[in-house]
C-alpha cells in the first residue's frame, strides 16, 4: 500500500511512469520506491543548452580568418535548487598593427554552464611568419610561414583554410559547419572565405552561430584583392578597405589583415573576433539569476540568453 509524504495512505494500487523522467516524469526506479516504501520521489526536469565560445582574432597583413568559437548543443538534466554558473567567452584579439607586418591573432575564450560542458574558443588566425591556432574552430593560415590552416576540435567546429604561396592571401576560418576555404588561387590576391556556421533554432527563431573569419589579400603589381566572405554566423569580411570583426555574441571569427600598396599604411593589422553566447531553454521557470539574460518565451518554453556571464538556480 503506498502512502504520500504526509504519511497517509493514497492507493493500494502500483504507480507505473507512462513518459520518460527526461520529459519531467519519475524515473522507473523512483515510481518502484515510491510505490513500495512510500518515498516521496525527486521530479526530474531538464534544460536544451547552446553553448558558442568567443571567436579567434584575424592575423596581420595577408593574415588567415579566426576561427569560429566551439559550438555545442544538448539536453542536460536538472534538480529542483540547483545553480549553474554560466561563462561567456570574449573573442581573441587581433594580430599585427597598422604599419606592419603582423603576426597570429589571439584565440577565443571558452565559454562553459558549470558541471555541463565547455565549448573552446576559436583558434587566432596565422601572420607574418606566425602559424595559426587550433581551437574549437582552427584559424587559418597566414602568409609567410607554416601555410596550413589549423585544426578544430571535434563536436565543435573545423579546419581552417591553408593560406597561397608567394605571399598572396590567407586561408579562411574554420566554422561550426564548414572548413574555411583556402585562398582563392584563381583570383591571386584574395583569400579564403570563412567556414559558414550552425544554425540553431533554440531561440524559436532559425540563427546562425560561430562562422569563421575570412583571410586576408593582397592587392598590388601582379596581385588583386577582390574580397573574401566571412561565415555564415558572424564571421568578419576582408577586403582591400578593412578587415571586419565577428559580430558580438555569435562566436564568429574575426577577419585576416590585407596588404594593399595604393593606400597608407600598406600594412593593415586583422580584426577581433565575436564574443561567445550561452542560452537555455526549458519548461522551467527561473527562481533566481544574474549576470542580466535576456529572458523570452517561445510557447511552453522559457529561453535565457547569456552575453554576459552569471549564474542561473533552478
């Protein structure tokens, strides 16, 4: 006979589940207990997580893409009480100054939920004589020196894109859904587009997350920079008039730096790359958080968005 938690007999008849406990259910193993000793069971809830790290800076002149911050999804499940701390990762830094020749962008920060996972920050895109960085995203390769873009971390992201000979462009950024593409041989000058990245639909709305920076040209004698495209996601454009930074809270690659003879400086340094994004959504309500998320609804379901980082309690 089975007994609620006030201790009073409510039925003499077997409890049986008819839904998982990741759907808000007791488990089999709680109903059994709950049904032959009267124990009061736990209700299981859970939360859909996308956790996107900040973005890899572009490397200096002729410079490779950043690679796109790590993009991870999933389900995790929670008890009643519990608090997540929530880390947001910045984007890398950009290589090289105006004036001179550069070196490798800096890579990404992590962004992580505690006790959940940890997504990688996007790898620095290669310089002047500087190799590029591995990381949730590789960067890719700059002229000068190792021209090979880098490698991304699986699960997460990709390749970056390899960089041309005789100093003529860098390779693209990796992407959470593409490699960066290498330099563009037929039209010597120009680099690699960024790897596209992810789409998501978390929010209730289809977005793309952590695209990959686009390499750096050169535009001089014998040399036409005509532009390359950033990823799908955030990821920054190169053309001969400026490197673009990854767009803020997608995780998105910051842009290679260019060579270009008709303007002064010649030099131009990369871009930055996109801060990261962490947002959950559940059937659940909030009972506390910090750090500021941006709270919606889609339906049923309660979404938090994370550019900044905090905690959330449950």
């Amino acid at each position: 006979m089975s007994k609620n938690h006030q201790g009073n007999i409510i039925s003499s008849t077997k409890v049986t589940p008819t839904t998982s406990a990741a759907s808000g259910i007791w488990s089999v193993q709680e109903a059994k207990t709950f049904t032959e000793k009267g124990t009061w069971p736990t209700l299981l809830t859970t939360f859909d997580y996308l956790i996107v790290a900040g973005g890899g800076g572009g490397g200096g002149t002729i410079g490779g893409g950043g690679g796109a911050g790590g993009y991870l999804t999933g389900t995790h499940s929670i008890n009643t009480g519990t608090t997540y701390t929530v880390t947001v990762g910045g984007g890398g830094t950009f290589g090289g100054a105006s004036g001179v020749l550069g070196g490798a962008g800096s890579s990404g920060n992590n962004s992580s939920i505690s006790s959940v996972t940890t997504s990688t920050g996007g790898g620095g895109g290669g310089g002047y004589t500087h190799n590029a960085l591995s990381g949730g995203s590789g960067g890719g390769a700059g002229n000068g020196s190792g021209e090979v873009g880098a490698t991304g971390t699986a699960g997460q992201g990709n390749d970056g894109g390899d960089a041309g000979g005789a100093f003529a462009a860098g390779g693209g950024g990796g992407g959470a859904g593409a490699a960066g593409s290498d330099y563009n041989s037929s039209t010597s000058g120009t680099g690699g587009d960024g790897g596209d990245g992810s789409q998501s639909s978390i929010t209730g709305t289809a977005t793309y997350y952590a695209g990959g920076g686009a390499g750096g040209g050169r535009n001089d004698t014998g040399f036409t920079n005509n532009g390359a495209s950033g990823g799908l996601g955030g990821g920054g454009d190169s053309s001969a008039s400026a490197a673009s930074a990854g767009t803020a809270n997608t995780g998105g690659g910051g842009a290679g730096g260019f060579l270009d003879t008709a303007q002064s400086p010649t030099y131009q340094p990369g871009a930055t790359g996109g801060s990261g994004v962490v947002i959950i959504r559940t059937l659940e309500t909030a009972t506390a958080t910090t750090g500021s998320p941006t709270t919606s609804t889609d339906g049923s379901y309660n979404i938090y968005k994370f550019t900044g980082s905090g905690s959330i309690t449950f």
